[in-house]
C-alpha cells in the first residue's frame, strides 16, 4: 500500500529552482519526522534534510545548507522541499521517507521523484 | 558528515550465508542503538529489514538479522534466496542536529 507520493521533480538548469511535495494519505502524518533522501545515479541515499512534527525543528546537509528549505503543512499531510541555486550535483531520485516519533528508522518511502540539472 | 562504510559487493550461493559490515564513528554506529538497514532492488524504493540493530519489522524473515560491536554493525542473511539478490544500506541517527547517515551501500549478488 503506497501512502506517500512525491512530485515535482523534472529537467531543471543550473541555478535554477524546483519545489518537490511529499502527501502522505495515512491517518497520523502529524506523528512522523519526514525526511528527504537522495539518491545521485548509480550511487547511494543521502539524508538531505529532515523536519519534525510541527514543523518548527528543521536540518540540512551542509552541501544543500543555505540552498534547500524544508517545510510541512499537516492540515494537508504534505512535506515540502524549495530547492533553489541548484547545481549539477543536486541531480537524482529524491525520496520522502517518515520516521514515526519515538522511533529510529524508515518505516515508510515514497517511490521517488527524479530532478536532473543539466544545461 | 562522512558515510558510513560498507564492502561495495557480497556473493553467496542459495542457502548459504553472508554478512554486510557498516563501519561508522563514536558519534553514529557506535554512540547509539539506532542501526537500520535496508533493501533496495533496482528502480525500486528501499524497505527496512532490519531496525534498532537487531529488531525485525513484521513481514520480514528470521532469515535476516543484525548486531552491532563498537563503530560496526553488521547484517546476516542466512539461507540465501535468489530474491534477496539487491542492495543493501545501514544508517545510523545521528545525533539531533545531525542528518542521519547512510552506508555508500552493498550489492549482494546470488550466485
């Protein structure tokens, strides 16, 4: 059962700005941490940034610091990412992935959303 | 924050056993019990196999299990099946200002 779906991803040119959304069709969304992972072609995940239950705790990896914002509305289960000044290393598949509160691990992904940036 | 460190490949033949390490610092793998590890089959989004080092999310095989010594967990599969041919990752939290890190992850070839 597929709960959480991203879109927004697309061919974007270098300096250019996306925003990917992550809605989450279970019941208890405002219990869960969410964070965005990516994955470059052919490499491995990284965390890129997470956000808390009320939106009000947020953290980046120090390459995206500064470029990425995270942001949450659970009024409409959905996790945002602005993604802005981006660059050719920024390319991949960018999954939402929610931790629930007092746990430590994915219990739950997205099927991915692909930015490329390229000129 | 520098990723954790798996082998990049692991083979074993059906019915036999093979062990990923993750080898970490004080500061992830070896300041919490916080390891999970994931399975990855092309195209496809990871699943966790395996959380909190040891415990095993429901749906997946006592085939799978994990433990952790110091700054290095460790995943064994037992009893190797053609469909757990896939990559695997571990990740560690962090700390709480800290992203979580991953593993540059294992491909786990059946031969």
């Amino acid at each position: 059962e597929v709960q959480l779906v991203e879109s927004g991803g697309g061919l974007i040119q270098p300096g250019g700005s996306l925003r990917l959304s992550c809605t989450d069709s279970g019941f208890a969304f405002s219990r869960y941490w969410v964070h965005w992972v990516r994955q470059a072609p052919e490499k491995g995940l990284m965390c890129v940034s997470r956000i808390n239950q009320d939106g009000r705790m947020t953290i980046y990896e120090d390459s995206v610091k500064g470029r990425f914002t995270i942001s949450r509305d659970n009024a409409k289960n959905a996790v945002y990412l602005q993604m802005n000044s981006l660059r050719a290393e920024d390319t991949g598949v960018y999954y939402c992935a929610r931790v629930l509160d007092t746990t430590f691990y994915f219990d739950d992904w997205g099927q991915g959303s692909l930015v490329t940036v390229s000129s | 924050q520098s990723a954790l460190t798996q082998p990049r490949s692991v083979s074993g033949s059906p019915g036999q056993s093979v062990t990923i390490s993750c080898t970490g610092t004080s500061s992830d793998v070896g300041a919490y019990n916080f390891v999970s590890w994931y399975q990855q089959h092309p195209g496809k989004a990871p699943k966790v196999m395996i959380y909190d080092i040891t415990k095993r999310p429901s749906g997946v095989p006592d085939r799978f299990s994990g433990s952790k010594s110091g700054n290095t967990a460790s995943l064994t599969i037992s009893g190797l099946r053609a469909e757990d041919e896939a990559d695997y990752y571990c990740c560690s939290y962090a700390g709480t200002y800290t992203p979580w890190v991953f593993g540059g992850g294992t491909k786990l070839t059946v031969l």
